[in-house]
C-alpha cells in the first residue's frame, strides 16, 4: 500500500484517474471471461461446435486486437491518444450491448472478433500515460497499469460470478456494456488533453530517451521475446481447471483460488520489479529477462511435476511473482528506444504482438493437450520459457557488445 501511494503520489492525480479507469473497465470486461463456457455451451448445437466455439470466443478478441492495434496506434500519434481511449471504451460499450442480445453462437464469435477489432484501450492508455507524467518511470508506469488491469480482472470475475447467480448471462455483458459507456464518458470529461512538449520538458530523461536503440537492441526481437513469454504464459488458459479437477482431483473453490495466485503474484511484484530495473540498461534489463525465463523453467517444470496440490499453488504464486519482472519491463524498454511523437504506434504494435502471442499460446495449449493428453501442458509450458531464455541471451549478447566497441576512440 505504502509502494502504491508513493508511486500515485509520483506520478500526479491524472495517473490516479488513469489508475481507476484501467481498474473498472478491464474489470468490466473481465466479468464474463470465466463464464463464457456455461453459455457456449447452452448455445451449442453440438459437442464438436462446442469445442471450436469454446475456444474461438476467447481467442476472437485477441486476433481482433492484433489485427487493429497497430492502425489505431497510429490513430492515436496522429489525433491524440486521449481520443483513441474513449474510440474503444466506447466500441467496447456497444460490441458489448450486442453480444448481451445474441443467441447464436456464430454470432457472438463474430462480435467477440468484432469487440477486439474495436478495443485496443490498453495501448492508447500507455501512450497516453507516457505523455502525462513526462515520460518518467515508464517500468513504473506500465507496471501499475498492469496491476490496475489484474486487479480489475479478479475483482470482475467475482462480480460476474455474483450477477450470473441470480440473473441471465446477458446481464454480465449488459452490465459490462453500461460501465464501458460510463467510463468513456468520465474520460472525455475528464481526462486532460496533454499539452505539447510534456515529456520534452522532463530533462531528468533526456539521456536515457532511445537506450535500446543507441546500443542496439532491435525492437523487433524485444517484441518477438515478449511474445514468446506470452504465449508460454496462455497455455494452460483453456485446459487449467480440466488440470486441477482431473490431476488433483480438486473442487472448483480451489482451482479458482489457485489460479487466481498467477495474478496476485503479479500484483505483489511487478511494482518491485519495475523498481529494480527502473533507468538500467538494456543489456541489465535483457539479462534480468534472461534469468526470469530461466527461473519459469525451473518453476513450471516443477509444478507439471508435482503430485501436491499445495506445492503446486505456492508454485503458481511464484511463477506470478516471475511475470511480474517480463511484460512491463520489457514494454518500458521498447517505449524509450523510439521518439516521444511515435508512442502510439510502437505501442499499438506491441498491443498486436502480445494478442497475436496469446492467442497462438491458448490454440497450442489446447491443442497440444487435445493430442497427448492434460499432462503434457506443463512440458510444452517449460520448453517455450527454455525457447525464451535462448532468445533473451541472444538479445542481451547483441546488446554487450556494440556497448564494448563504443568505449573504444
């Protein structure tokens, strides 16, 4: 709590605004995701559409968002960012509404695609943010945007869990539609239109502006090292409960508890994380990434191994602790090495590589699963997090080096 004031209290109260947006909208957003299987299947003519559908409605929005993000980053350099986050609080407001009315499951797949088209408010947010604190702390910034959005997550999910035990799915999305409404409406209102030169006029940052292009780290493998940790991370998103309701036989009460571990190992650490590598090189940064996709395959070779369900939810706990130190580091990182007036589309461009990336984690996982079996997703989990160790220390050589040869006259 004490870290979280400090870093509110650092960063202005437009940043508390943008806190609680990113809190109550990917909450809103998040209250149908455990639940979409319940009514799949209700609308499901059959057990193989079922099946493709299961999937599809989780994996739509992200191909949806990796199509778009890039474009609507550009948007965003072009007309303000600030407008591009109330364009998807708005799209998510209406695709919402429309999927509350549907009754086919074709349909919803097609406005599930359809939302994540029309989404892409994470992106819009960080650029934005960028801009209204000077471009200062950005391994901070992208942190606790990221802890807004997990938070919000659990929380959503809980309240969606509430309205489906006394009301019709269509509520969560009807519910959810109402809140992405009022939430577009309060950053119209409020959210301050950055005025220019705002982070020019931090001169505290002025030297670290592109460090991953002046030592020659290329944005296309941070983005494609990023990816990769994503999709090792999306894997079990289909087949966990399957996994603690036949391998552990566990009631339902714990594989949500557990699962919810992931998360709340994140919000513990990717603050701290973000503070130890807060203004450090890339080539610090790209080995700290080295040693964290290590230790993921240390960890989650050791929870697919374990016959103890107790062992295997510490396990979880701490494999959201390493998460913590991956994706909004490595996003900082990409943020600086281009120009402030580019925010945006680098940004938009990251957007559409995590999505891609977790949408290609979640289809490996089932399939994988689907061919040999639940216990072989912990194995398929450890070699992608091997395949991103090897590609961290590749990045991380390319980096050392053109450091050593620039010393020299």
């Amino acid at each position: 709590m004490t870290n979280a004031s400090v870093a509110f209290r650092g960063f202005g109260p437009v940043f508390i605004l943008l806190f609680g947006l990113q809190f109550i909208s990917m909450g809103a957003m998040e209250m149908s995701g455990p639940f979409w299987p319940i009514q799949i299947k209700v609308l499901s003519p059959s057990d193989s559409v079922f099946g493709l559908a299961g999937v599809g409605v989780y994996v739509g929005p992200m191909i949806g968002m990796s199509l778009t993000s890039a474009f609507w980053g550009r948007m965003g350099d072009r007309y303000g960012n600030r407008l591009m986050m109330v364009r998807a609080l708005g799209g998510l407001a209406v695709t919402q509404l429309l999927v509350a009315v549907a009754q086919d499951v074709w349909t919803i797949m097609a406005l599930r695609l359809l939302q994540g088209a029309c989404a892409g408010y994470i992106a819009p947010a960080q650029a934005y943010g960028v801009q209204i604190t000077g471009g200062k702390d950005r391994a901070s910034l992208f942190a606790w945007l990221q802890v807004a959005t997990n938070v919000g997550s659990m929380g959503g999910a809980f309240l969606g869990g509430l309205i489906l035990d006394s009301f019709p799915f269509a509520a969560i999305n009807l519910t959810a539609g109402a809140i992405c409404a009022l939430c577009a409406a309060v950053a119209w209102l409020s959210l301050p239109v950055p005025t220019p030169g705002t982070v020019a006029a931090n001169p505290g940052n002025a030297g670290t502006a592109r460090p991953a292009a002046s030592t020659g780290a290329p944005i296309a493998a941070l983005l494609a090292l990023m990816g990769m940790l994503l999709a090792s991370r999306m894997v079990l998103q289909v087949p966990f409960s399957l996994y603690m309701t036949q391998v552990f036989g566990a009631r339902h009460w714990v594989a949500g508890l557990t699962y919810g571990l992931l998360a709340c190992g994140f919000v513990v650490a990717a603050p701290l994380w973000a503070r130890l590598f807060e203004n450090r090189t890339p080539s610090y940064v790209l080995g700290g990434s080295a040693l964290i996709s290590a230790a993921c395959v240390l960890v989650t070779y050791l929870a697919g191994s374990t016959s103890s369900v107790a062992v295997f939810a510490f396990l979880y706990f701490i494999w959201g602790i390493l998460l913590g130190g991956t994706t909004p580091v490595l996003l900082a990182l990409i943020s600086v090495a281009v120009a402030n007036d580019r925010q945006g589309s680098v940004l938009g461009l990251a957007q559409a590589c995590q999505q891609g990336a977790s949408a290609s984690g979640i289809v490996a996982g089932v399939v994988i699963t689907q061919l040999f079996g639940l216990e072989a997703a912990f194995p398929l989990v450890a070699t992608l997090y091997a395949l991103s160790f090897l590609l961290a220390l590749g990045i991380w050589l390319k980096t050392s080096q053109p450091t050593q040869k620039g010393s020299q006259p």
